[in-house]
C-alpha cells in the first residue's frame, strides 16, 4: 500500500510561521519594521549601532554608562589576527568581496578562545567579536585588493566612522560617518528573511556562532537578497540619465524584466527605511556633486509605480534597497562592497537570532529544522528501478 502523501507547499516557505521570536517584527501590510518593541523610524537617526546591537543582543537600549561600556568591548575586539591578513594576501584581487568575507567568518573561528565552549555567554562573546572583527575584515581586503597598506582599527572612533576609516585611510565627516552609521541601523535586523533563517537553520544542528554567521553571510551574496542594491547601482548606471528613465521603464516592463529595488517579498506597501535612506541619498549626491543617482532613482521610482499601476493595476512599493545604492556609490563606496556593508550591519541580527535559537527558553521551538520535500522523479511510491551490476548495464 503506497503511504499518502503529506501536502506540499511550493511557496518557499513564504506566509508560513515556522518559529516564534522576540527580536523583530516585520508588518509588510502597514509597512513597519519592529526591533524589541521599537518602530525603526524611532531608531533610525536617534540611536548609533552600538546602541542598536546592544539593543538586540541585550533585549534593551543602554544606559550612557551601559553604552559606553558596549562600545569599549566591541572596540576592543576590532583587530584581527596577523594570519587572517596574510591569507586575505593569498586572495586574487578579483576575488568576490562576499567570498572573501565569508572565508573570512571561517578563519576567525579558528582564532577564538571560546570556539569549543557551548555556552550562552561564550555565544555571547563569539558574537561580539563577529560584529567587531568583520569591518575590520572587509576594509583590509578593499586595501589588499588594491595594492595599499592594511589600516588597522582605531579604537577612539565610533564603530561607523573606525570602518570608514579603515577602508578609506582618513577619518570620515561627521556627516559621513553619521550617514553610514544610520544605514547600518536601518539593516541590522529583518525577522525570518533568507540569511537569517540560514544562520538559524544551522545554529539549530548546534553548530557554533561563526558557523551560523557563514551560512548567513552565503546566503545574502545572492543577486534575490543582498545582491539587490549592486544590481540597483547597475541599472541606474544603465539608466544614465534622467531623460532616459521613461524608456527604461517602459523597455523593461515590455521585455518582462524586473526592476530592481521595487517590490517586496514581504512589504505591500514602501519599505519603511527608504523613507530614511532617501533624503540621505540627495544630501550625499549633493554633497561631492553627483546629485544625478538620487535625482534618477526619484523619478525612476515615481515613473515605476505610475506605469505599474496604469498597466497591472498594482502598487509597487519602493524596498530598502533602492537608496541605499545611490548613497552609498555618493560615499565613494565602491559597488561590489554595497552586499558586504549589509552584512556588517546584518551580522548584529544573525548572531542575535543565533543566540535565540540555541538559548531562549521562552519561545517554543523545533530541536532542528527538517523540512521534507515529495518525490517528483521517474520512480516513485513502490515503482523501483531494477538494479543491474554494472558489468551488464
């Protein structure tokens, strides 16, 4: 008698609730992002990321002492290990930013003191150095790629400003470095999205922290998650100009092409944190003169929905991903580090979740996550291939 068959959702687990948790929440229909309790247009511009780590990691904003505390401990924590440099030195140059930094999780881990020990507040501290060292990580690899001298961290800057200045060689503007911190806020944290439920699906087998953290970071390198905002930044170049964003729009839709950095897996209405990276985009672009990636991402954003709606009679909403592009190219970002510089703010999230997978108590969970998939091969239920020694297939 051949077993019935469980039903099968195609749906890539979307509109599925396959976990609880206290971190985040993300109200697509309202378009809210929720920390802890805490509205994002709350956050954004009102606390640094230090704050907003220990916000995650420790269920509450600091107090100043608390805060100065944290930011001591992650400074601390910046440098890495001389051997990680030399085999960032042992990369080719035209090696993927994402790989890199990858590679990168997986050669921390083996320096870190607490690797072995399964503990919450060993967990803890593998996740405070992650967040530290990855910066640190990044911006000697944009050195090395680039024939210069490895810079190494400061430990008087904020941790925005001590990347900037890592990978520029200089100290950043107030403006600057207060722009990028804001950026790392507004992505530090995104409930069940595709890296996240990576790092938690391996921290549920009991892997440890960096384990989790790598998984995480292979998932955002994908052109769907974290890829999205360098392929925003290729088809504004693509765009060229203002004059030429009608045609584009009306090309791309014709030729059935997605435009990038509008639409949302998860928001039917804009995505609140393009609200806040937007006006930073035109003060960014008007600030070093190049005010015409903004200025093409507003009317190609406007000319999107207007066109969308007259022709499918839908919204489109505008993710985070679209400004976040034009600002950080005005930064003089280079563009294949826009996927990396998320996953230096989403790493606060990740080790987060981490930790919630493996030690809260509070929210029921399973022991390991085992989807199941159905068979859609030849042979299936009691109809089996006959088997033939290979001297007489």
């Amino acid at each position: 008698m051949v077993e019935e068959c469980k039903p099968v959702l195609d749906t890539g687990l979307r509109g599925l609730v396959i976990a609880s948790s206290k971190i985040s929440d993300v109200r697509g229909s309202e378009g809210k992002l929720i920390y802890r309790g805490y509205l994002i247009q709350d956050l954004a511009d009102k606390v640094s990321f230090e704050e907003t780590v220990h916000l995650l990691i420790h269920e509450k904003l600091p107090d100043h002492k608390e805060l100065k505390a944290f930011k001591e401990k992650l400074a601390a924590e910046r440098h890495i290990p001389k051997e990680i440099v030399d085999a960032l030195k042992t990369c080719p140059h035209n090696a993927l930013p994402m790989d890199v930094l990858q590679a990168g999780v997986a050669l921390l881990a083996h320096h870190d003191p607490d690797i072995r020990d399964q503990s919450r507040e060993a967990s803890e501290r593998m996740a405070i150095r992650l967040i530290a060292k990855l910066p640190t990580v990044l911006a000697a690899w944009e050195r090395i790629r680039n024939g210069r001298d490895v810079v190494p961290p400061r430990d008087d800057l904020d941790h925005a400003g001590n990347f900037l200045y890592m990978l520029k060689g200089e100290i950043p503007s107030e403006e600057e470095a207060k722009f990028l911190d804001t950026c790392l806020v507004l992505h530090a944290e995104h409930s069940f999205n595709a890296s996240t439920f990576a790092a938690r699906e391996v921290a549920s087998t009991k892997a440890h922290m960096y384990a989790s953290v790598a998984a995480g970071v292979g998932s955002l390198s994908g052109d769907l998650h974290g890829g999205a905002n360098v392929r925003v930044m290729q088809m504004l170049q693509e765009i060229g100009s203002i004059e030429n964003v009608e045609s584009f729009v009306e090309k791309t839709l014709r030729e059935g092409k997605k435009l990038m950095g509008l639409g949302h897996a998860v928001y039917q209405v804009d995505d609140p944190r393009a609200f806040i990276l937007a006006p930073m985009s035109k003060r960014m672009g008007e600030r070093v003169g190049e005010i015409q990636w903004y200025e093409i991402s507003r009317k190609l954003e406007k000319t999107a929905k207007k066109t969308f709606k007259e022709k499918k009679g839908l919204d489109l909403p505008v993710n985070v991903d679209f400004y976040s592009a034009s600002l950080y190219y005005s930064m003089g970002i280079p563009v294949d580090f826009f996927t990396p510089i998320f996953a230096i703010s989403r790493v606060a999230g990740w080790t987060t979740h981490v930790l919630e997978e493996q030690f809260a108590e509070a929210a029921p969970k399973p022991a390991l996550y085992r989807p199941e998939s159905k068979y859609v091969g030849e042979y299936c239920g009691l109809e089996q291939c006959e088997f033939v020694p290979l001297d007489k297939r």
